[in-house]
C-alpha cells in the first residue's frame, strides 16, 4: 500500500493495532484549539461547522 498523509490506514491483519485515547475538544489547550480552528482546512473544525459538516457527511438510509 502506498503513503497516507492523513486519514485511516486500511489493514487485514488483526491483533497488531495499538489503541489510542480519545481526546475531547474540551480537553485540548486553548493554543490547540486556535491552532485546528484557525488552520486552512477545508472543512473548518469550529463549533459552528462542526454539526452542519457532521450531517452533510452523514449516509441517507
């Protein structure tokens, strides 16, 4: 498989993921939080956008 930059890399093999905590938004520094709210992503993560990007991305059943 070739490089990721960002995103889930895909496996078939089991046992061999590490687990990682989960972070909360409320859990991170104030400068982490400017720093992914005020970063050139193109989808913005700021509390506004958060929900409208949350349902656009959602699959219609």
């Amino acid at each position: 498989m070739g490089e990721t930059t960002t995103g889930l890399v895909p496996t078939t093999v089991r046992g061999e993921v590490e687990g990682q905590d989960l972070i909360m938004w409320e859990q991170l520094t104030d400068a982490a939080r400017s720093g992914l709210t005020d970063a050139g992503f193109a989808a913005p993560i700021i509390d506004e956008a958060f929900m409208p990007n949350l349902e656009s991305a959602r699959p219609s059943f």
